[in-house]
C-alpha cells in the first residue's frame, strides 16, 4: 500500500532576487545560487535596465554591481534602496575599495562584497539578507508607530522610516544612544522620542548643551555642589547628572564637551556614580544617557580630541539622520505641518501653497536642513501676512537668488551639452546659436584690426555707430578691445 503523500503545511515563500550586473559569467553563478535554495531570479545587464525593473516587480534582494555601462551602481544604490518593495541590495565589485564600501554601507547596501567571492560567502549573505527581511515583515510596522506617536516627528519617507524603525528597536532599552546628522536635522526632537517611548518617560528629560558650557563651569553644572564648595556656595545645589535620575540625560552636541571632563563622565557612565563639588561623599544617579552631534567623533579620537574610550560608551547604538535634500518627500508635508502651526498662533486662516511655491522648496537643498525650512516658513507668511496663498515670491531672497543662479547654471549646462553633442555626432549647430558665434568672433576681429577705433570699425563694417555699440553690448566685448 502506497503511503499517503504529506504536503508541508509551512511552505517556505519563494523570494524575488534581481542581478544587476554585465558580468555574465558572475551572473550565471548568482543564478544558480538563487534557484538552488528556492527561489526566483531576474538578471539584467544595465542600471537603467534594474531600475525599470524594481519600479515594475517586487524584489527582496538585489545583487548590484559597481561598475556598469551606462554609470555607477554606487550613484544609483539609493534609488533601489528606496524602490516599491525597499528590497536588500548587496553590492558586488570587481574594483573594491575603502571610499566605495564606506559610501554603499552608509547608503544602505546590506553587504559590499569584492569579485571573485566564494560560493558559499555569497549564499550566506543572501539567506542572511532574507532572514532580516522575513524578520522584519513578521515584526510588522507596530514599532514603527510607536516610536512616532508623542514624538512629533513629521515625515514618512524611507530613510526618515529607517530612523523611526531604529528608534522603536532602541527606545525600550537602556542603552545609550549617539544621535548624528547635520545641524538642523532634528536630533533633539529624535532623543525626545527615544525618552518618551522608554520605561522612562513619565522621569525626567534633561538637556545639556554642551557648545555653550563655559569650562570652568562644566563640573558643577553636570555634578552639582556641596554647600561651601566656593564663595557663593549657601546651599548644595544637584547637578544635571543627579536631576536626570531615573530619567534622561541628554547631551547635545557632545563632540564640544571639554576633555578636561569626559573622563570624569565616562566614569558617571561606567558607574552610575559621582562627586557632587566640595563633597565627601559620592552619589549615585540612574539616568539613561543620549547624546547628539553635528561633527565627526571618530575623526575627533583620531585627532586627540576626543576619548575614544568615551566614543565606545555613546556609541552602544546609533541612529544617523538624513539631511533634508535627501529626504525630499517630507519637505512639503513637513512644510504644511509647520504651517499650520504658524497659522495658528498668528490667529490667521490656513493659507494654500501655489504651485510654483511647493516645486522652489523642493528644488532648494535646504543646507540648514528642517529648521531652515521652517524659518523660511515663517518669513513666507510674515511675507504674506493678509494674502491667502504663498508664492515663491514670498520666499526668503537669498533662497530665490539661489533656485535663480541654480537654473541659470543648469541652462548653461544643457546648451553646452547639447553643442559637445551636436560637435560628437559632427552636425551643424542650431542657426540661431550658430549666427550668434560667427557674429561675435566678426566683431572681436574687427575691433583686433581696427585696435579699437569706434570710427574706423564702423566704417570697415558698414554699421552706424549706435548699431556697433548694440551689438557690442549684447554680446558682452569692451569697445577698447584690441587683442
């Protein structure tokens, strides 16, 4: 009697892979990777052609080499990384080095991987990019509104989703959180929400800032002192440290804090314990610490000037902002959310945003990042105060002078593509262009031979002399041009 046939109840789901690479041979290899553990493959050979590809199919993981036809993998690993289905890209390269790997794990490559790879590594870190993923998707996105639901973080980008992703894995931990990005990215609003999604929240948030510390005050600002402890000194006074007890500490800009007083601190972080000034006794302060800074601390360590002791103990888990310009589907959201708080607390109606308004602010590059989008904001509407719509007018000149002089710079740089191409395809330019150039190098000649005699030019050349200082004018030559 033949035995029943036991269909698996848990099949295990059949993953989309894409191979992005010209390397046919390396993609024969990755495809017979993929098929033999299970799953499905799409292979092309052109960035352009992956890139079409991710926008049309899910795909979990993309394997995507460095160097193709038509441009760098690394230029374009963002645009995967943030396509429909945000799949794992693993970056393979036959010219591996330092710069690339750094720039593709800081742009979300899930691994950098050097040709000729091993069989075996390749299939690891394949199973291993989609064990993260099947984790993460059983995970769901319940962490993700949790980090964000007494934040008051405004955005739902990728990369903006990313920091929300690590806020909520973090927050209900006791580690100790380095916050980065450039200035103006929200890094106080992001430990804000690390505090009020803790064990923590209803204890204190403490905020020390720590660029404006004069040096001979750090200790007893942070420490506290006793009664007597100098002139002024009538009663003990408890530091930040001691006031953060059972809440956070949170250290803004960290990489301004005095050497003289980091190894101070990194013994409060190690023990929980402390030297209030003029005491005899120590106390204790159970404070979960986060700190934030615009500024490269491991370049700092390198330099001397910063413990690299003390970097290890801030840096338990870190969460990297992404500026502004690369986060431009917030900025209209973030935008109208400023807005109408704006509004609001000039006791105005809501006002709209023209077109034109919403394309200058996402063009801009926003070099302060979110707090100078919302002073820019703030200037529209002072700029608008009784109009009911803002218009790019209304915004701050020195953005206007930039949004001009970018597109200007841009027309510049299309017409002179447009001549190298037109000059590599060997065709004739547009007449127009094409009168233009004979016409000015007619005049430069002229005023050559003439060495810049108005009246003889004009009697060489058959033109009034009005007509000659016209076109003098137009195309920008000095009348005492005689070279």
């Amino acid at each position: 009697m033949t035995a029943p046939t036991v269909k698996n109840k848990n099949p295990v789901p059949v993953k989309n892979i894409l191979i992005v690479d010209d390397d046919k041979h390396m993609c024969g290899l990755l495809t017979r990777i993929v098929r033999k553990i299970g799953h499905q493959v799409q292979c092309t050979f052109r960035l352009d052609e992956g890139l079409r590809a991710v926008s049309c199919r899910d795909f979990d993981v993309v394997f995507l080499d460095v160097n193709l036809p038509d441009g760098s993998g690394l230029d374009r690993l963002q645009l995967f990384t943030e396509s429909r289905n945000a799949p794992e890209v693993i970056i393979i390269t036959g010219a591996g080095d330092a710069d690339g790997a750094e720039l593709a794990i800081r742009s979300g490559a899930w691994d950098y991987i050097q040709k000729p790879a091993h069989v075996q590594n390749m299939t690891l870190q394949l199973l291993r990019a989609l064990q993260y993923r099947d984790e993460k998707q059983a995970k769901g996105k319940s962490s993700k509104l949790m980090a964000v639901k007494h934040a008051g973080i405004v955005g739902s980008s990728p990369q903006i989703l990313t920091c929300f992703d690590q806020l909520a894995r973090v927050s209900s931990t006791d580690a100790s959180i380095l916050i980065t990005g450039e200035t103006g990215t929200g890094k106080e609003l992001f430990a804000q929400a690390v505090h009020q999604n803790s064990p923590r929240h209803e204890r204190p948030f403490v905020v020390l800032d720590c660029s404006a510390l004069p040096d001979t005050l750090v200790e007893g600002i942070l420490f506290g002192h006793a009664k007597g402890a100098f002139t002024s000194a009538d009663k003990p006074q408890d530091g930040l440290v001691k006031q953060a007890d059972e809440g956070t500490l949170f250290l803004d800009e960290v990489g301004e804090l005095p050497l003289s007083v980091q190894k101070a601190f990194l013994r409060v972080l190690q023990e929980k314990r402390f030297r209030p000034l003029g005491s005899q006794k120590e106390t204790n302060s159970d404070f979960r610490l986060v700190a934030a800074t615009n500024r490269n601390l491991s370049q700092l360590a390198m330099e001397g000037n910063f413990r690299e002791d003390l970097l290890f103990r801030l840096g338990s888990f870190s969460i990297e902002l992404p500026p502004l310009r690369n986060r431009v589907g917030d900025i209209i959201e973030l935008a109208m959310h400023h807005l109408a708080k704006v509004c609001e607390r000039l006791k105005i109606g809501v006002k709209g945003l023209a077109p034109e308004f919403m394309d200058a602010l996402t063009t801009y590059k926003w070099p302060g990042n979110v707090r100078e989008l919302f002073h820019a904001v703030e200037r529209a509407v002072a700029a608008s105060l009784y109009e009911p719509t803002l218009y790019a007018k209304h915004l701050p000149d020195e953005i206007r002078i930039y949004l001009v002089k970018d597109s200007l710079s841009k027309a510049d740089t299309s017409a002179q593509h447009v001549t190298r191409t037109l000059k590599r395809l060997d065709l004739p330019p547009p007449f127009k262009q094409h009168r233009k150039a004979m016409e000015q190098q007619y005049l430069l000649d002229l005023l050559t031979y003439t060495k810049g005699n108005i009246r003889k030019s004009c009697e060489l050349s058959g033109l009034s002399r009005s007509r000659l200082y016209d076109l003098l004018r137009l195309h920008k030559i000095s009348p005492d041009h005689h070279s």
